[in-house]
C-alpha cells in the first residue's frame, strides 16, 4: 500500500508540473527570420492547414480585418514595408499563396477560385470576420474570385495593378508586349526546365521595372528557389483559361465594394475605365477606381506611403 501510495504522489506532482509547464508557455514570437526583423515584435508568423494544402502568413496589430495578397513574383514580404503602418489600424494577414514562400506545394488547386477557398478557409481558421481583402497582381485575381465565392465574408476588396480574367479589359491586356512572359509560362513543363536554376536571371528581368534592394531579391529568389515553387507558379498561369470561364459564367448582383487601383505608368493603366465598366455590367453595385501617381506596376515597392493611404481610407469599416 506504501509503495502504491507514494506512486500515486509522484503521478500526480507530475500531471501538476507539467500542466503549469504548458499553462505558462510564452505566447508566439517572430521567427528567426531576417524578413521578421523590421516588422518588431508585433508580428508573428505562423501556418495553418486549409483546403488540402499548408498556408504561411504573418499576422499583427488590432483592428477590423485586412488580408494581403501578394503577386509575381513575391511572397507575403510584398506588404512589409508598409505593414507596421496598417498595423495600427488594422489586424493585419500578409499571405503566402499556395506552393509559394513558406505555404504547401500541391500537385494542382492553382486556379483563382480554388486559391481563393484557400484564403477564406485562413480567415476562418483565424477567427476573422468581415474582411478586407487585398490583392496585387495574382493576388488581385484571386481577390476578386473571394468576392465572388464568399461575398458575405468580406466588406470590401481591392485590386492592385491586375485585369481579370473573364471581365473587360482583360483580352486587350494579355495582348500587348509587356506580358510576353504569360504565354511562356503557360506551356506545360517547358518554364520548369528553362527557369529551374537561373531563377536570378528570369525573376531579375521582373526585379528590374521597381527599386529592389538585393536582400529583397534575395528574398524573393527563395520564396520560388525550389522546382515545386517554381511549378506552384506557372500553374497558376495555366490556369487563366479556366478563370476565364468560371468569371465570364458569373454574373449577378454584388454589393462588395471593389476599388480597382493601378500605377499610373502600368501597361495595364488604360484598361482601367473599361474594367470598372464590365464590373458594374456584371453586377457590381460599388466600383471605384484610382492611378497611383509615380507607380509603374510594383504599387507598394514604388509608391508604398500613397498604396497604404489608399488601404486605410477603403479597408476602413462602412456600412454596406
């Protein structure tokens, strides 16, 4: 009976020890990341398992809801320098979009639509609620697929420098010189075997139309230095066509706010009027748009104080 007895004690000093152990782990810090450092202790960064796949983000500050998308060929670092400032204001989800950066390669689901399950799963996942969402690029179209999918989870919505596919403009913008690099992409296999390896040189080209610093580039050489990043990427590319279709099939009335924004010497500048129209065609009841002086396509990289005015004054909470 001694010996049980004593056994007994032991047992329960442990359960005791090891409960108060986990009770006062410390709350999540930023990693050992470079990318972290100037972001302070304000932000951390994290992962979470959605739609079949595993999402990287960086989360901080307080406030209504704000989710940043980032385009090609960036990550989540896309919004750093002006997240400290939305942090103020906002609870701020900088993403990493599937097979990119620190988020899950899978063999397919690159399409906008499916991207876009993955971003409401998140905020879900998150305990987000009415959200603002905003997309640059990539991000811009699977932003707009967000609107269209879960309506009802978001207050608003923003396009950085993106046509979409489906919508007007977008035929006109995927003909001219400045996105020869789409149809390359497209091919099947044949941008693995090309880029693979000489990453510095076919990012680089991209790299050159903002002011990149070489540890952003470094940074960004990473997020796609693997060959399943790389795949990651062009199939989203391959994937227009079928965006194409799942846009042009969806009509109807939204009342989402969209504000559609592009710098104002983007080659993608001039669609801009003809994009708000075939959105209101569409449905759309709120449809703003705007140029962002001094900005070629690089909105945040080129202009980040007028990109990050333009997201507080539109993410802030109105009645819809």
């Amino acid at each position: 009976m001694k010996i049980r007895f004593n056994l007994s004690m032991v047992l329960a000093v442990f359960v005791l020890i090891t409960t108060v152990s986990m009770s006062a782990q410390p709350a999540p810090k930023p990693q050992n990341d470079p990318a972290m450092v100037d972001l302070g202790n304000v932000f951390v960064s994290s992962t979470s398992n959605v739609n079949g796949t595993t999402l990287h983000y960086v989360r901080g500050g307080k406030g209504p809801a704000l989710i940043l998308i980032h385009g090609f060929p960036q990550d989540w670092f896309e919004y750093q320098g002006i997240m400290p400032r939305l942090a103020k204001h906002f609870t701020v989800v900088a993403v990493d979009l599937r097979g990119i950066g620190g988020s899950k390669a899978t063999p397919g689901g690159y399409d906008a639509a499916n991207m876009a399950e993955d971003i409401d799963q998140l905020a879900a996942a998150l305990k987000l609620q009415h959200v603002y969402v905003v997309g640059h690029d990539i991000g811009g179209q699977v932003a707009y697929a967000l609107v269209r999918r879960h309506p009802q989870d978001l207050r608003g919505a923003m396009i950085l420098d993106s046509p979409i596919p489906g919508v007007a403009g977008w035929d006109e913008s995927m003909s001219g010189p400045a996105v020869w690099h789409v149809g390359f992409m497209q091919v099947p296999g044949l941008a693995e075997k090309m880029v693979a390896g000489r990453q510095a040189a076919y990012l680089g080209y991209f790299f050159s139309f903002s002011k990149f610093t070489h540890a952003e580039q470094a940074h960004y050489l990473k997020a796609y230095g693997t060959l399943a990043q790389l795949h990651a990427v062009f199939e989203m590319y391959r994937a227009f066509p079928a965006n194409v279709k799942v846009n042009a099939a969806q009509q109807g009335p939204n009342d989402v706010p969209l504000f559609l924004a592009t710098g104002e010497k983007s080659p993608f500048a001039a669609m801009v009027p003809k994009m708000a129209a075939g959105l209101r065609a569409g449905g759309f009841t709120h449809v703003e748009t705007a140029l962002i002086p001094g900005a070629v396509h690089y909105d945040v990289q080129d202009q980040p104080d007028a990109t990050a005015a333009l997201i507080e004054q539109h993410a802030a909470p109105a009645s819809r």
